[in-house]
C-alpha cells in the first residue's frame, strides 16, 4: 500500500503494483500503441486454432499487423 485511507480528508488507499505487473502493463500499452507486435508463435495461447473464436481473433490479429505494416 502506498498511502493508507484517510477519513477526514476523504482520501482513498493507493496501492502499488509489483515489478512484474509493472511490466505487464507497460508491454500491453506497446502492443497497443503499435510499438511492438502481438506474438504470434505457436506456443501462443491465442494460436491454437480450437474454436471457431481462435481463429477469427488470429484473422484479427494478422490484419492488425498487415496495416501495422504498410
């Protein structure tokens, strides 16, 4: 916990993440922002191709990165 609540002044708790969430966070905004890639490798969670879902995310995916690309 960063800063404990306050009553009297109606401040709320802050909580601190940890480094690994940290991180996390920060890869997810670079894929969003278009600084870095989705990873598309076969160990992929989204890569398996079990459902009709995964493979429309997977045309998701690769259109996303065609545009990235133009």
């Amino acid at each position: 916990m960063w800063r404990q609540r306050n009553r009297t002044t109606i401040k709320y708790s802050i909580y601190k993440t940890s480094f690994k969430c940290s991180q996390l966070i920060s890869r997810i905004y670079r894929i969003l922002l278009g600084e870095e890639d989705m990873p598309t490798s076969e160990r992929s969670v989204f890569f398996n191709n079990k459902s009709y879902t995964d493979k429309v995310y997977n045309k998701a995916i690769d259109d996303m990165i065609k545009d990235k690309n133009r």
